[in-house]
C-alpha cells in the first residue's frame, strides 16, 4: 500500500525538487530518492493522519535545505551558466530562451526565497501552509514572497531585458 | 471598491488565493490602476513561467532507481556507503580551521565535551537500525540507569512540545568516564542527540556553538554536567531547543 501512494506522489515529487534545485536534474533526483527511503522508514509515523504530499514535500524540504548548507553556497554565487539544458522544453526559441532566463535567475535567489516562490507558484500552497512547512511566522513567508518576486524580476531584467516577460 | 488594496492581497489574488468577491474587487482596482497591474501581470508571468519550466517533469518517465521497490533494494547497498559516509562527515564535522561555527573564548572541557558529542551525533544518527539502546518508551528506567552511570540525577528532557519524539539513548565512554547520548527525531526524520557527561564547572557561561557541514552543537556545563544537544540546523532553530533542555534538565536536578 505505501508503495502504491508513494509511486503516485514521485512525478510531483520530481517537479518539486527540479524547481528547488533550479533545474539541476541529477541533485533533484538524489534529493528524491532520500526523500522517498526517508518516507519508507517513517511510513509508521506518518500513519495517514496528514496530507501525504504536504508530508513528503516537508521531507523533501529539509534534504535540499541540509544540501544548502553542505554545500555552503550562496546560491547568488552560482554559475548560471550551470544551468542544465534540460530546460529548453518550450518549442519557440524565444520562449526557450526566456524560460532558461528564468531557471537561472532562480537558482540566483536566496533559498529561503526561491523556496516560497516555489511552493507558492508551482505547487499551490497557501500561505498559511508554507508558514506551516517553513516554520516561518506568515509575515515572513509573505516579505520573502515579495522580496523574491521583486529579486526575480530584476535578475531576469539584469540577464536580458527583451526577455524579461516570459509570454 | 476602490478602497485602497494591499500589497498582500495582489500576491494573493496573483497565487488564484482569493474568493470570487475579492477576485471583483482586485480587478477593479486594476483597471483604474495601470502601474499596479503591471506589477500584477509580471508575478503572473513568473507562476506561468515556473509552471512552463517544471510542469514537464510530470510527464517524465519515472527513473527506475526511484521507484519504491528499487529504494527498498537499495537500502542494503546505501548502509555499505554508510561506513566511508559516516568517517567522511566525522572528519568534516571535527575538522578544525574555516568554515566552521568555532567556539569562542571558550573552555576547553566544552570544546572537548563539543567534540565528542559531535561524534557521537555523526556516528549514532547514520543508523537506521539501532540508533539506540534503550528505546524512548523506557524513559524512566534509562534515566535511572545513566543516572547511576553518570553518578548524578538526570532526568530525559522532554521535546515533544517542538515536534521531537525521543528515540531513547545509550551508554558511551567519554574521555573521563561515562556519558549519556539522548536521540530524539521529528516526523520529517531529521534527528537530535543530546550528549551529557559529567565535565568542571565553568561558572555558568552562556551557550556556545560548535560544527560544521550542517551539523552543529550547542553546549553549555550544567551542575556536575557538560551537555551538548546537535543537530542538522542553523544556529537560530537549534538555540531554543538547547534552552529548553538546559531548562529542564535543571529542573530535574532541583527536584
């Protein structure tokens, strides 16, 4: 039975930690695979008394935040230019350009910021619950919101101003 | 309905978090408010694009490595890993030099005391199987048997209140005798120990930090006691969880 609800949570799985990741296809799947025998482990702790994607999502959380920390990156001192080609999924060369602009701009941000824009943006998450997940007060959770909102703009802007809009 | 709208409900109405008479509302103000749409229209771009850029990953054929029978198969090949994982991480966490949280001014039982707790963190956390000894359920009787060990009373703090659960605790050799090592774990799984053996008074000082790598100490001398709770967290989410157990390991020694 675990296995069953977990397989069905991986492709959201996978989404989510590409999105953190910035796009880094190998480390959002190392971070996947952690998550899923994490997940394994506690099946008994989890017991299905929460939402079992916001359980995995947290889990998955707290593996890319320990990798942030190892690493001890400030993720505004990555290379764009690592920014895999994975990305170029849009069919208009325009759009592709636009969207590689946006994958490396967010990989730009501070983690505590991408990680709101994501959660928010991509998987739909309340305010109140990425308050929940972070463990951040919700004034927080919506000053990093702006902040990134704004940051993304500007580092889009910075990267190519005629590409700035991604439609 | 043109009353003024705030920052916080654009986002909101950006994010679809809105109900149908704010939706109204907001899109009121933004026909009579060109800048604000703007700002408006750009967030939109920016869920649009993060939607454009990851949304395809869901339609990717799953990496066989992920699906959950192969991760319960590789379990067994991971623990093999776990010996040079374990010795890697202990040289990174003891290492002295940059890049670490180092103590400063401090004494040199706590940076002793910091050391081996940290350890002891590395080594006993990797196990999945065995982290313990005594398992969390016999609280009453592990804290009598370590504090028999130790030669002082000791009660097992309690953590529940923040999410951490004990796991239980063991008995280790420290440099100068016993020490206990306390494992609690939160339903994400990520782990605490707190390490306590008997160390000098040092009057009272605040608490210090040690480690690096993602792993970090907090320690402090306490009665008889030098103790040190670690964990994978920043500095600002370990500090009042060391408080809390400063707090309630004195007053166990009052009463």
């Amino acid at each position: 039975m675990a296995d069953s609800q977990l397989e069905a949570q991986i492709p959201g799985l996978r989404r989510y930690a590409r999105a953190l990741c910035a796009g880094d296809a190998a480390l959002a799947d190392d971070l996947v695979q952690d998550c899923l025998e994490r997940a394994l482990s506690r099946w008994q702790s989890w017991r299905g008394e929460s939402d079992l994607r916001l359980w995995l999502l947290a889990i998955l959380r707290n593996l890319w935040l320990d990798e942030v920390r190892r690493r001890g990156t400030r993720p505004d001192l990555m290379d764009v230019d690592d920014c895999p080609d994975a990305l170029a999924v849009a069919p208009r060369q325009g759009q592709a350009l636009a969207l590689r602009d946006l994958a490396g701009a967010l990989g730009r941000l501070a983690p505590e910021q991408r990680e709101v824009l994501v959660l928010v943006g991509l998987e739909g998450l309340s305010y109140a619950q990425v308050a929940h997940m972070t463990g951040a007060p919700l004034g927080t959770v919506m000053s990093r919101l702006k902040r990134g909102r704004d940051r993304l703009a500007q580092l889009m802007h910075e990267d190519g101003p005629a590409l700035r809009r991604v439609k | 309905m043109s009353e003024r709208l705030g920052d916080d409900d654009l986002h909101a109405y950006v994010d679809g978090l809105l109900d149908q008479d704010g939706r109204d509302r907001v899109e009121a103000r933004l026909a009579d408010n060109p800048d604000q749409a703007l700002r408006v229209r750009l967030w939109q771009d920016q869920n649009d694009g993060l939607r454009r850029l990851f949304d395809p990953v869901l339609d990717e054929p799953i990496p066989p490595r992920l699906l959950p029978a192969a991760i319960r198969s590789h379990t067994w090949q991971k623990r093999r890993l776990t010996a040079l994982r374990v010795a890697a991480a202990l040289a990174l966490v003891l290492a002295g030099g940059g890049g670490g949280w180092w103590l400063r001014g401090q004494s040199s039982t706590e940076a002793q005391v910091a050391r081996e707790a940290l350890a002891a963190h590395v080594v006993y956390v990797a196990d999945q199987r065995r982290p313990v000894e005594v398992p969390g359920s016999e609280r009453d009787q592990m804290a009598t048997w370590l504090s028999k060990r130790l030669g002082a009373k000791m009660n097992v703090p309690d953590l529940s209140a923040s999410g951490y659960q004990l796991v239980g605790g063991r008995l280790l050799p420290a440099e100068n005798g016993a020490a206990a090592l306390y494992m609690y774990e939160n339903s994400l799984g990520q782990r605490l120990t707190l390490y306590v053996r008997r160390a000098p008074d040092d009057g009272g000082k605040d608490l210090r930090f040690q480690g690096r790598d993602g792993t970090l100490a907090g320690v402090w001398t306490q009665g008889p006691f030098g103790c040190a709770l670690s964990g994978p967290l920043p500095r600002e989410d370990l500090e009042p969880l060391a408080r809390q157990v400063w707090k309630q390991m004195g007053a166990a020694r009052s009463s």
